[in-house]
C-alpha cells in the first residue's frame, strides 16, 4: 500500500522554503503568527510546570505552520472545528492569547469564561467553533456546518482538524462519505504526527499515509510537508477555492511532528516507543526556522529585523500572561450556568 515516503522522513524536506510567489507581507504575517503560536505554548509549558495551570495542555510545539498555512485562506463567516490539541487552531484564526491563557487558568475572562480550560476553547466571532477532549467528535459537526453553508449559498466552508489517530474511528469515514455523498464544502485537516498519545503509527495502522480514506470516499486529497507553511497555504488555497466555487470537499494532509509529548510539558521521548532520534531529526524541519531562513536569504528579513520581532513576540505574550493572571476566577455559585439549562429559565 502506497504511504507517505519520503515525507515521513524528517531528514528530507528540511531545505528552505520556496517563496518565491508569495508575499512579503503575508509571509511576515505568517512568521509573526508562528511565533506567537510557539510563544504561547512555551508558556503554557513554564505555566505547567510552574503548577500554575491546572488542565491538561496538549501542545502543538513543532505543527505550528498547518494551522497558520490554513488560516491565511480563511474567512470569519467561514466555521472552524478543532480537536484536543487545538492552541494553533484558535490563535491563527486571531484568537486571543490573553484569553487563552487565562482560559487555562481557569478565570472567567477566558475564552470559554474560564469554564473549559485548553480542551474547550471558542472564539464564535472569528468562526472557531471549539475544540473538544473526543477524538474525532468535531469531524461530523464540520460537516454539519458545511451543510449548512451550502444552504446559505454565501460560499463559506467548513474546516475540521484531527489526528491521525482519528482514522481510527468510525466516524471520520462516516463524515468523508456524507460530505463527498452531499458534495459539501468542508475542508478535511489531517495533522499526522504519527502518534495517538504514545503509540507510533506503524503499530497501529498499515500504512503510514491518512489520505487513502479521502481517495476511498472519492474526496481529492493532496499529501504535503507540514512544516513547510507556503506548501500548506497553497494546497488549502486550492481546496477552499474549490470549496467557495460549489466543488464540494477535500482532504489536506499535512505531515508533521509534535515536540512535546502527547500532553503536558515532557519530551516523552521514551514512552515505549522511543522517539529521542526521531525528535532530534524532526527538530531540524522546524516550520519557524524554515521560514525565517528562506526570507533573510531572500532578503525580505534582516537578522536584526527578526530579532526584533521575537522581542516584540515575547514580550506580547508576557503581558497577555501577566494580565490573564490577574482575572478573577468563576464565581462558583455560576458553575452550573453554562452546563446545564432548564427549559423553563431565562436566558
Ligand atoms: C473517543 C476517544 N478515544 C480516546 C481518547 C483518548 N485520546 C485522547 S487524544 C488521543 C490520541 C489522538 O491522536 P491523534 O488523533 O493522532 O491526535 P494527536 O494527539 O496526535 O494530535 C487519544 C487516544 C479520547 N479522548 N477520545
């Protein structure tokens, strides 16, 4: 069976970026947001340690480009679904990093008033409908808001984003059929990073490459190195496009690796699977580096201007910490409010 080749490899696909077509200001645009994406989850790391936060963190640290790669073709009016490991997803789309973190933190100027933490994230005003801790549950509800953009005729799409691992479940095949069936204007985001929680890919599936299922459900499918942010911004360019002309859906998958073990701060580089050479190999495809690498060397990004915007990044996110530190926590009399709701009550 066909899988990913050479792009499973992290020693290939670790040359600079080919931006020749695009930009300067977009790419700058996409460095900043990589960075504030990096920034964010190292602190949301130190904030880990530090015992400060409390929920889970599943971080992303290393797939920053897919999330900042889709974004770039997106719209507020279009519908954005993520899944447990969904930081990238939210902040790319313009989602507060104070609010983020004071999510988190559990305060109630949080993004989800403090109700949620990492796993239950929203921003509805810029079309990130929420992250959610179940595998693969999103998938079908991206599909729902595909249908209802087709209904509305203002050719918006849908996004759903998930694991590899959530080819292990039933519903993401469900989803391909109804969505390909319907011809619906939903964009598939597979992010294989070759593990769900601690177990390789190669131990759970025959072949490496995700993509096989769109090919199944006759969805058209492009396979591309996720950590290289112009290759994913342009295969979601051409899928969304397809999507707005009424061409019904399509299936990114992008390939990539998280640095950090599968929750928390940790490496997890031996979790049964060892993953120390691996992760050391991966570390040099690094989607930051790349991209600020091709652009000093086409002259788009002096050194001192990229140091400049590290400083500026680091010291964004310091503030929205320090000020997401500061908010008030929940009042406990209104923990029920947002879960539960009598038909009977006011609103
Ligand atoms: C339905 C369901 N089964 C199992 C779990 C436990 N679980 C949480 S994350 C995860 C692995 C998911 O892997 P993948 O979809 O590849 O995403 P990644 O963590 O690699 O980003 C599992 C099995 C869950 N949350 N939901």
């Amino acid at each position: 069976m066909e899988g990913l080749g050479g792009l499973a490899d992290p020693q290939l696909f670790n040359e600079t970026l080919e931006i020749s077509k695009w930009k300067q200001e977009t790419l700058l645009q996409q460095l900043k947001m990589m960075l504030i994406i990096r920034g964010a989850e190292e602190k949301l790391a130190e904030g880990t340690v530090a015992g400060k936060i409390k929920c889970p963190c599943h971080l992303g640290i290393g797939q920053e480009a897919v999330a900042v790669g889709v974004s770039t073709n997106l719209r507020s009016t279009d519908r954005v679904f993520g899944a447990h490991r969904s930081h990238s997803h939210y902040l790319a789309l313009g989602g507060s990093v104070e609010g983020l973190f004071a999510e988190v933190l559990g305060r109630v100027t949080g993004c989800s008033k403090g109700m949620g933490g990492s796993m239950h994230l929203y921003d509805g005003a810029r079309g990130f409908m929420g992250s959610v801790p179940i595998v693969a549950a999103t998938i079908p509800l991206a599909v729902g808001a595909g249908l209802a953009a087709k209904m509305d005729g203002r050719g918006d799409v849908a996004v759903g984003y998930f694991g590899d691992g959530a080819a292990e479940e039933g519903v993401l095949h469900e989803s391909l059929n109804l969505a390909s069936s319907l011809n619906l204007p939903v964009l598939f985001v597979c992010e294989n990073n070759f593990f769900a929680s601690h177990l390789h890919i190669g131990l759970r599936q025959p072949s490496d490459s995700i993509a096989r299922f769109a090919e199944a459900h006759h969805i058209p499918n492009e396979v591309v190195d996720g950590n290289d942010v112009v290759a994913v911004t342009g295969a979601a360019a051409r899928m969304i496009n397809r999507a707005r002309r009424g061409e019904g859906p399509s299936f990114l998958e992008a390939v990539t690796y998280r640095w950090k073990g599968h929750v928390g701060p940790s490496d997890d580089i031996d979790v049964g699977v060892k993953r120390n050479q691996d992760l050391t190999k991966w570390k040099g495809r690094d989607p930051v580096r790349r991209l600020a690498k091709a652009m000093q060397e086409k002259g788009f990004l002096s050194a001192e201007r990229f140091s400049k915007v590290q400083e500026e990044v680091s010291t964004f996110i310091n503030a929205a910490w320090m000020k997401a530190e500061q908010g008030d926590f929940p009042d406990q009399a209104a923990l029920l409010d947002l879960v539960y709701f009598r038909k009977d009550e006011k609103r």
